[in-house]
C-alpha cells in the first residue's frame, strides 16, 4: 500500500513564519479527525525539537509521539504560497510541511518510511513545491517508477 496516496493535502497556504506553517499541517489532520487540539497545541509548542525539524531542502516534518492526543492515523501534507525561514541550519527555508499522527509506533515506522521515500526520489520535492493544484501533488504523490 502506498501510504503517501491517502496523505490530507492543502496547498498554498499563505503564512508569515514557522509557528503558522506548523499549525497549518496540524490544523489539516484535526480538520480531518485524525488529532485533537492538544496535539496542534503541542507541536506548535515543540518548534525546534524532534518532534518539529526541517529533514530535507523545502521540507519540514512535525509529528508527536503522543497517543493520548492521536484519534486516528493520517498523514497531512501543506505547501507554503511562500517559504518561510525553519532554522538556522544549514536547510533553512521551508515550503512544505508534512506532518503525522500515529496511534502504534509500528504506523509511525510506516509513516517515516513513506516520507524517506518521498524524500530519496531526486526532483520531487521540488516538483511538490511549484505544484500549483491538489491533484497535481497527489499525482506526484502517488508516481511510481517503472519496475517497482
């Protein structure tokens, strides 16, 4: 199963810096009953932990190890209009921003997985980030190469 094809997405999402782009991914999953409030709450807090890092150039992952405040698993996905300043890393700028709810470590490892993959095919964050409609990240979502 491709766990990338059921990832909530929203695109263009227009935030002036780190603390609007994280609540915007957190916001996706509790719109979609996947998180309870305490869970945007916490990950908005935790800027800068684990729990909150840019893992990639353009991408930041934001996810909670905490079951209490997962209702469901789901995977959020939100494209920035602008990027927006993360760290002082060496990866700065952020524009998309995905974050997970788990309710087992083993959907975690699941979830991590499918990112690693998202990450590891050259060009497709980049082409995630000048995707202009839903459909078009869903379809690069959901591209497999040939004989895989």
């Amino acid at each position: 199963m491709n766990r990338l094809s059921k990832v909530h997405l929203k695109i263009n999402i227009p935030v002036v810096n780190r603390v609007q782009a994280v609540e915007a991914a957190g916001k996706l999953l509790l719109s979609n009953g996947c998180v309870t409030t305490r869970y945007v709450d916490a990950v908005s807090r935790n800027l800068g932990s684990e729990d909150c890092m840019v893992i990639s150039p353009w991408l930041a992952l934001v996810h909670l190890q905490d079951e209490q405040h997962v209702m469901q698993s789901g995977m959020g996905l939100v494209t920035l209009h602008r990027p927006v300043p993360f760290d002082a890393g060496e990866i700065n700028l952020v524009k998309v921003v995905m974050a997970l709810a788990a309710r087992t470590v083993a959907e975690q490892m699941g979830q991590l997985d499918a990112v690693a993959q998202l990450i590891a095919r050259p060009g497709r964050m980049n082409r995630i980030c000048r995707a202009e409609t839903e459909a078009q990240v869903r379809q690069i979502l959901n591209w497999k190469e040939r004989g895989r």
